[in-house]
C-alpha cells in the first residue's frame, strides 16, 4: 500500500521559510510526478508545483520567486520550501503522486500538512 | 493563470442526480483532455474520482461520470447519497508544465 507522509513545522514566523518534507512508502518514486498542493482557509485547492523522479521541476508562476524542491528517490522522498512567508500562506499543504505523468491522476495523497504563519 | 470556476455549492436531495460545472479557458479546460475531480470530506484527503476528462479510476462508483463541452467540464452524480455530500474540485492542465484548480463546490444532500 502506497503511502505518502508530510512533514514539518507546523508554525512559521512571518518573512522565513516553510519547509516541508514528503515520506513515501510502498513503492519506489521512479517514473511518477509529485506534487505539492495547498488549500488555504475558506479557499480551493492550489497548484504550487512539481518534480519529477530527474529532479526536474515546474511551479506555480504566482509562486515561483518564492518556491524550490528538491527530490532524493534513494530515500524515497521530496521537499518543498517556500521563502519569505506571509500569513497568506497559511495553508494545509498536501503532497501527491501523479501516476499518469502529468495529466494530474493524483491516485494517492498525504493526511496534510498544516502550516500557520504567524509571529 | 486564473483558477477554475466552480460553483460554491450545489444542494441535492437523496436518490438525486446533480452536475458541477467547471468553467476554464482554451488555455485549459478547452485545451486539453486533461481535466480531473477530485472528492475531499472534511479533515481528510481529496479523492481522485475522475481523470483525463471522463475516465474512472477502479473503485470509483459508476454513479460519478463526467463530461465535457469546449471550456466548460460537468461532474454529474447520479443516484446522490449522504456520504456524496463533500467538497467537489476540478484540475486542468494549463500548458508548459501548469496546472489549474477550480475554487471547489459544496456539494450538500
């Protein structure tokens, strides 16, 4: 059974950086895309970006000053970091594999993070 | 790059078929066969329930189906039961690597 799991602070001071760390189990990350996704409070889901097995990667534009990612397949896991946080960046954030490479058929989904920013 | 629209909820009566819509652009929904929906219950992860614009993954039940017309997908629930009611998000790919949600539906039984 695959099984995906954030990682993180919970709690952020406003103008530093979020960073959070997603655990897979139950199969390998070669071949498949990952995501991160957020959902802000009373909002939708939002695409905040991608890295694929190579290291490859693709953001949000309205994030991309602000975001990288990072994949390591030997420890079967991926992170995301996201620079000079606002309170508008608090959010639950999701990780997520794409078993179809890209064409978003998000099959198995972390619980959720959830990340406060606030002094 | 714009979200998606969604209506904020939709209400429906038990044994009812309801349809979400979801409103993009050619750059998007229109663009590509590339529309997903997925299903979140309070307090836990979103579901896939659709993929590729119409496709069911195995163990989705067959009472969700979705379809398409130039920028505008439909998830449809037919035969609505208590535990359809959730919140409801469509996903396009959005060119060069993007990809776009809708800002989600209510759905209430």
């Amino acid at each position: 059974q695959v099984q995906l799991q954030e990682s993180g602070p919970g709690l952020v001071k406003p103008s530093e950086t979020l960073s959070l760390t997603c655990t897979v189990s139950g199969d390998s990350m070669q071949n498949y895309y990952w995501f991160w996704i957020r959902k802000s409070p009373g909002k939708g889901l939002e695409w905040i970006g991608t890295i694929l097995d190579s290291g490859r990667t693709k953001f949000n534009p309205s994030l991309k000053s602000r975001v990288s990612m990072s994949i390591d397949t030997s420890k079967n896991h991926y992170s995301l970091k996201l620079r000079s946080v606002t309170a508008a960046d608090t959010a639950i954030y999701y990780c997520a594999r794409d078993q179809g490479a890209g064409n978003l058929e998000l099959d198995y989904w972390g619980q959720g993070a959830l990340v406060t920013v606030s002094s | 790059q714009s979200a998606l629209t969604q209506p904020a909820s939709v209400p429906g009566s038990a044994g009812q078929s309801i349809s979400i819509s979801c409103t993009g652009t050619t750059s998007d929904v229109g663009g590509y066969s590339l529309v997903s929906w997925y299903q979140q219950h309070p307090g836990t992860a979103p579901k896939l329930m659709i993929y590729e614009d119409n496709k069911r993954p195995s163990g989705v039940s067959h009472r969700f189906s979705a379809s398409k017309s130039g920028n505008t997908a439909s998830l449809t629930i037919s035969g609505l039961q208590a535990d359809d009611e959730a919140d409801y998000f469509c996903c396009s790919y959005a060119g060069s690597d993007t990809w776009v949600f809708g800002g989600g539906t209510k759905v209430t039984v």
